[in-house]
C-alpha cells in the first residue's frame, strides 16, 4: 500500500468532496459518505479538514478558484477588452450545456447556507463581489460608458444564467444568456 503525503491526502478528499457537493449538495452529503468515497480512515480526513464545515469552505474557495482560473484564461484569448467580457459567457453557455450541470457552486452554497456568518457563505459571497469587481475592471478597459451598471447588469446576467439553465434547459438558456451579455456590452461600449 503506497502512502500519501499529507498534501496529497488534502488533494484527493477535497476532489472527492467536490465532485459529491456539486453533484448533491454540501449538506446532503455527510463526512461519513465522503469518507467511504475517499476509501480511507476518519482520521486522514479529519487531519485535513477539522470540520464540515471547514471542507465546505475549502471547496467553495476552491470553485471560486477555478472559475476565476478558466474565466481568466478566457478572457486572455480575446482580442479586445469586449471580447474579454463576452469570453465569459461563452464559457457559461459551454458549461451550462454539459449533462452534469448542477449550476453556480457559489448560488448553490449561497442557498444552502443562508447564515451570514458562515465560512462556506462568506466565501460564495466574496467570489460574486470579486466578480463584480473583475466586470468592472474589464468595462473600464472597454471604455464603457457606465462601467458600474454594465458590471451589474453583466452579474444579474451571470446568475440569471447559472440559476435557470440549472434548472430549464442548459444549453439554450446558456446561448441566452450569451446573446443578452453581447447586446449589453455593445450597447454599453459603442466604440469597440
């Protein structure tokens, strides 16, 4: 039996626990599943996250992490600062269009847990503000004409999107909400 590092150990149980909170939810899934799924001792799980609670923040981060990670990458790929603000959602329309779909991990968690003072909470609430902030960077880099409304406006879209393509139909609601963010941008950044 090979041994992991504990690092390695943290890396395979947050996996684990992502996959089971995005698929069923974070308080439908006990440790006690989580700890089957990992197919190792309470302890090596409880050594890397003390708490429930404390591996559902770590998750959370870790979404809000990754989206940052791929929305950037994205946004790169674009030839100007428009583009960057529509590679968004042409990431969203893609993600909303995969069979497993389950929507926004930082709604969902938002929903969940509802407490304003919860760790998980506060994490979910702090990645839609650093979204809001990322929009209106780009905006001002799009010489929008508002930067702030297009910034909220483009979130209202984001979370519209995220919310019912995980409910109606994913990928239509998805090019939908692509198609509303591109008339918003152009409307916003005439001289793009």
């Amino acid at each position: 039996m090979v041994r992991r590092s504990g690092e390695e150990n943290r890396r395979m149980v947050l996996g684990v626990a992502t996959r089971l909170f995005y698929q069923r939810g974070i308080r439908a899934v006990g440790m006690d599943t989580v700890v089957k799924e990992c197919g190792v001792g309470n302890a090596t799980i409880y050594r890397q996250f003390p708490t429930k609670d404390t591996l559902a923040t770590a998750y959370v981060q870790g979404r809000a992490d990754a989206w940052f990670e791929r929305m950037h990458q994205a946004a790169e790929e674009s030839s100007s600062p428009a583009a960057k603000l529509a590679a968004v959602f042409e990431v969203v329309a893609g993600d909303a269009a995969n069979p497993t779909y389950r929507g926004c991990p930082m709604l969902n968690t938002n929903t969940e847990f509802p407490e304003g003072g919860h760790p998980a909470h506060l994490a979910a609430v702090d990645h839609k503000q650093q979204v809001r902030d990322w929009f209106r960077a780009l905006a001002v880099d799009a010489n929008a004409l508002d930067p702030d409304q297009l910034a909220d406006e483009l979130l209202i879209v984001l979370n519209g999107a995220y919310a019912t393509a995980a409910v109606l139909d994913g990928p239509t609601y998805g090019q939908r909400a692509l198609h509303l963010a591109r008339l918003l941008i152009n409307d916003a950044c005439p001289n793009q």
